[in-house]
C-alpha cells in the first residue's frame, strides 16, 4: 500500500486506532497490534500523561506508535488549548487530536471553537488533526489555517452507522490538499473500505473494535478491508452500468 | 420545571399514571420497545416501566446492555463518597442526620477532610463526591472551594453532594474545580416531599426541584439526579425523574445527566422499615433497563447501599459507574471518629475486590475519566 503521509511524516497504516472502550488495557494492546495502525489515539480526561506508568499509555509502545494525545471533552476553544498544552509540557508530543465535544451525548464537534483552537494551536507549533463534522466549507478554513489533516465523521461517535455523511465527505476528499482522515461512525470493516474507495486517505475507528466480541479479530478485518479499499481506489474501478454499452457509443462513426 | 411536571401530573398523587400505567397492554410494550432505543418519549417509558413490561425484562436488559457497551465501551467507572460533616438543620424522616436524632456529630476540618481523602487516594480513585447534610455554617461554599484546591492534586474529578445552593455559588465552586453536582429530589410527589420533610430548608421542594438547574447554569458538568426508592410508587416517581432529566437536557445541552438509584436503607433513629412502596430487584432492573432504552448516553449509578451479589448482576445491565469501599460517616475511611453514617451499607468490599471483580466480569474499572486542566487555567 502507498505511504499516508501526515505532516511529513510518512506511516505504512491507513488505519488509525482508538483507545476507549476497551475491556482491558491488555485487549486492547492485542487490538492494536492486530490493527496494524502505527497511529494510536488517547483520550486525555482518561490518561495521565505525566505517568510513563499510567495503566493505559504502558502497554502503548512509544517506538512502534505514534501516541496521538485527544481533547475529547473540551467544551470550548479555550480549555482545548490548554489540555493541549498541559500534555505536551508533561510529554513533549507536539501532535494532536483537536476535538471540540461541547455536547456530551452525541459528542459532536462544535465547529466555531475548533476553528479557534486550530488557529491557536497550529501558530504554536502543534501539528493539528483537527474532528470536524463532514462540513466542507469549514474543512477549507482548517487547511488554510494550517492542519496537518482534516477528520470529518461519518456518523457520531459509537454509532457505528456508517457513512452518513457520505455526500459531504465526496466533496471534502475532492476539494482537500490535506489527508482526509474518516473519523467516528464506522461500525463494520466495509464502511471502512467503501471511504477509502471514495478517495479518502486513512480511517480512525475506536468503538467498532473496541466492542466487538473479538477485539483483535475485529481490528484485523478492519486493517483488511482499508488495503482493499485502497487498492482498489488506487486501481481506479470502472464505472458502473446497469446496461451493456458500446466502448464508443456516440463517436464510433467517425473515421480517421 | 415545576410547570412540565403540573402539566403532566407527575408532581401529585400519581393516581392518574398510576391507573394509566396499570392499563398498559404487551402491545404498548412492544411498541415501546421497537423504537430507536436510546430515545426518549414519556409514554415509551411509562410502556416500559408499567407491570406489563415485566414480562420483556429480559429482551430489556438484553436491549440495554447492547446499548450501554456501545455508547460506553466495556467500561465502568468507579468513585469514593467523602462524608464531611452529619449536623444538620433539616428534619427529614428517612435519614440518620435527622436533626432530631440525637448522637455525636462530627464535621471535618479542611485538614481532616484532605487526609481521609488521601486514604480514599490510596485506594486509586481519582473521583471523588464530597458529601454534606445540610450544614451551611460550617460546610460553606469557601470551605468547599479551599478543600477542592487542596484535593486537585490527586483528583482529577471533584463533584459535591451538599445542600441547594444559587447559580452564584455553585459558579464559585465551578472555578474551584468542583464539576459536578448531584442532587437527589427524593420524591417528586409533592404531598409525600411535604410529609417526610418536616421542617428545615429542604422542606422546599420548588427550590430543590430548580436547584439541578442553577447548577448547570453555572456550568456544572455532570449533574446527577435520583429518587429515594421507597417514599412513593417508584414507576410514577420513574417518570418524573425522567421528564426533569429530558428537561435539564434540553435547556443546557452541555451538561451530562446521571441517575442514581438509592433504595431506602436502614438508617440510625428511622423507621421506615418495609415501606408500602417497596422496590424489589426485579423493579430495579426493569427501572435501570427502562432508563437506559430512554437516554443512551445518560450515566446510571449505583452505589453501595445494594448488596455484592446484586452489584455484580447489575453492572451488566446498563450501569456505568458505581462507588466502592464507602464510608458513610465523616471520618469513616481513617476510623478518628465515632459517629452515625448516613444509612447503613450493604456491599463492604474494598475497592481492590470491586475493581477485581468487574475485570473478572469482562469490564474495565476506570479511575480517571475528566481531567481538572479542562476547567482551570
């Protein structure tokens, strides 16, 4: 598979990974490993990341992954900027996972802040991955403000409901110049594959592995199915026809 | 508030829910249970809080459960009550504060307060409620600001279980990093509020009934809300609950809800014993199973009033955070002082035997789930 390449960095995984919700830290190094991702996300309410000891980041090997520290629960630009910062004074990661959750029950993305901590945080040196609902427009304004990625979702966060947004997300991937991450909603390893079809760069996925029956079963079908869509975007399929048509149906006539 | 719940007979006698909820048919139930779960409806809840659904407490739990793992993973959060002080100015009849009840009362210093909580530290909680009666004079908002910034260091999430307070104070203590409040109605049937608080500021219910909401306007997190299971007929109770949650939610959408689920528990001085109004395990089950199927995302607590071996069957069910190892009575954790809990327990595992059993169970026990950098510079 071609390198995703984020920020100049280049990495062999087109899957990023979750770390909430799993069973047991153990499960969920066992998923990851499965997963092939080389990019692991970790909610900071949940880790303390001073503590190299912390039952979470311990089993999170720090030479084989990228540990991507996120801001899920940040109620406003403000205390974004300031977890952000908080972790990279106690870590030294500079990269981050901007998400802006105001709401707590659907955990969607408030737009307006997100924009603000982008600003703040990329003019301070943070390479930013910014979650963002599948708005085009805004995804614009976060390229131009200088983030490494863009994560439009899918479908809220734990629904696994798939490629909600799917409309939206065509026009993201067209207009990018920045890797479009598909982030929150997918539910089944197909939806995985059919965004990376559509043209996007990488997928996150969390609650799909994390609460399955078989975590690291469940990871690894998801790391299958991003080869396959990408392989097959690569391979640029043809279009599709319901009827049989003649390979010049209007220009056939002519004659050199 | 007050107006939702006169408007839907939920604040009175209960005779009209009562007889509606008796005439629910399995066709109702079944109804309810087809919709989205997660999603709120009044009469979906009273279909799934009625007799009628006791024969689908099953396809309930199984709806729930399914729910739950999705929207909070394999998880459970756990956290420790610290008891500050048991005087007490109200008169209410199903607890041993009581302030006719005569014994030896004790309040902690913010000192005495800060080593108890370094016990419960000890253990590995990083959530922590600190638990009042109703003692302004000495629990006041400054006390409760000076003990949170003594406890931020080893606590990443501080909540308060005190008396009512304004939007101010509770502002005060948002900045301090308190971020969380619960507040239990008790019983949203007016008639039975007024006969169980006999005198004191509580016997207030419009101001108790308000208060979860000046919490939240002052930005409060978490808000947790709760019945006394046992002072009125818990599915009327159920869904006044319900409607007073569904409005908080709606009017600040930025504050997660929680409900609690206190049975009423032997306590010093009262006498309650078995109440009319007695909720059984199955009535538990089929009240958690039917909050779940009605808020997806809501938190649901249970704390160690139930026994072990019920805990253990109910965290499968829906529940998402539960106590451990409590002390209801100030000074319990270090044992300096002997004085009245404020009900008698039932689960007295340590929190190490709680926290082997989830994982046991297939769960993982989560300590740290905010962060106090969220909300103080």
């Amino acid at each position: 598979m071609d390198k995703l390449i984020i920020a100049g960095r280049e990495f062999g995984s087109r899957l990023l990974i979750g770390t909430g919700k799993f069973a047991s830290c153990d499960i969920m190094a066992e998923a990851i490993e499965k997963s092939g991702a080389q990019i692991v996300t970790v909610a900071l309410r949940r880790v303390d990341i001073k503590n190299e000891n912390d039952d979470m980041l311990r089993v999170i090997d720090r030479s084989k992954y990228l540990l991507l520290p996120n801001t899920s629960g940040a109620r406003d630009a403000a205390e974004a900027v300031r977890l952000a910062k908080m972790a990279r004074a106690a870590s030294g990661i500079n990269w981050l996972k901007l998400e802006v959750t105001p709401d707590p029950y659907y955990l969607l993305p408030d737009p307006v802040e997100t924009l603000k901590a982008a600003e703040i945080l990329v003019n301070d040196g943070f390479v930013v991955l910014p979650y963002i609902n599948a708005d085009p427009v805004l995804a614009k304004k976060l390229e131009e403000a200088g983030t490494a990625t863009v994560m439009p979702l899918a479908s809220p966060i734990g629904s696994n409901q798939g490629l909600k947004t799917r409309s939206a997300l065509e026009i993201i991937i067209e207009q990018a110049n920045v890797p479009v991450v598909v982030d929150a909603g997918l539910g089944l390893p197909s939806h995985a594959a059919d965004a990376m079809e559509m043209g996007a760069d990488a997928v996150l996925v969390n609650t799909a592995i994390a609460t399955a029956g078989n975590p690291a079963a469940m990871a690894e079908a998801f790391q299958l199915a991003v080869k396959a869509g990408r392989t097959a975007f690569l391979a640029r399929p043809g279009a599709s026809s319901k009827y049989a048509d003649a390979s010049s149906p209007l220009t056939g006539f002519l004659r050199d | 508030m007050k107006a939702i719940l006169a408007e839907n007979n939920l604040d009175v006698s209960g005779e009209f829910w009562k007889e509606r909820i008796e005439r629910i048919t399995p066709d109702e139930v079944e109804r309810a249970l087809s919709e989205q779960p997660g999603l709120y409806r009044l009469e979906k809840l009273a279909a799934l809080v009625a007799p009628a659904a006791e024969d689908y407490l099953e396809q309930m739990a199984r709806l729930s459960q399914k729910l739950t793992v999705r929207r909070f993973g394999k998880t459970i959060r756990l956290y420790a009550p610290l008891y500050l002080s048991n005087y007490c100015v109200n008169c209410c009849l199903y607890c041993g504060f009581n302030c006719e009840h005569k014994f030896n009362r004790v309040r902690l210093s913010v000192e005495q307060a800060v080593a108890e909580a370094g016990i419960i530290a000890s253990e590995g909680f990083r959530d922590i409620l600190l638990v009042s009666s109703e003692d302004r004079q000495f629990i006041t908002v400054k006390y409760l600001a000076e003990l949170a910034a003594k406890l931020r260091a080893k606590f990443s999430s501080i909540s308060i279980e005190v008396y009512q307070m304004d939007t101010t104070q509770y502002g005060e203590l948002f900045k301090a990093g308190i971020d969380g409040v619960t507040l239990y109605q008790e019983t949203y049937d007016r008639d039975a509020y007024r006969c169980c608080h006999l005198h004191g500021p509580k016997c207030d219910y419009d101001n108790r009934l308000a208060t979860p909401g000046y919490a939240a306007a002052a930005g409060m997190r978490q808000i947790g809300l709760g019945v006394l299971l046992g002072l009125k007929d818990w599915r009327v109770e159920t869904l006044a609950l319900a409607e007073h949650a569904h409005s908080l939610m709606k009017h600040y959408w930025q504050c997660h809800i929680s409900f609690s689920f206190p049975r009423l528990r032997p306590a010093f001085g009262t006498s309650y014993g078995e109440s009319q109004y007695r909720v059984t395990d199955r009535n538990l089950v089929q009240m958690i199973t039917a909050l779940r199927l009605c808020f997806a995302d809501a938190g649901l607590v249970l704390s160690t009033r139930e026994p072990a071996w019920l805990r253990d069957k109910l965290i499968k069910l829906g529940v998402t955070k539960m106590s451990a190892g409590s002390r209801t009575n100030p000074g319990g954790y270090s044992g300096q002082t002997k004085t009245v809990g404020q009900f008698e327990i039932d689960d007295r595992r340590s929190p190490s035997e709680v926290s082997g059993m989830l994982r046991r169970q297939g769960f993982e026990p989560v300590w740290k789930d905010w962060d106090a950098a969220f909300q103080i510079p």
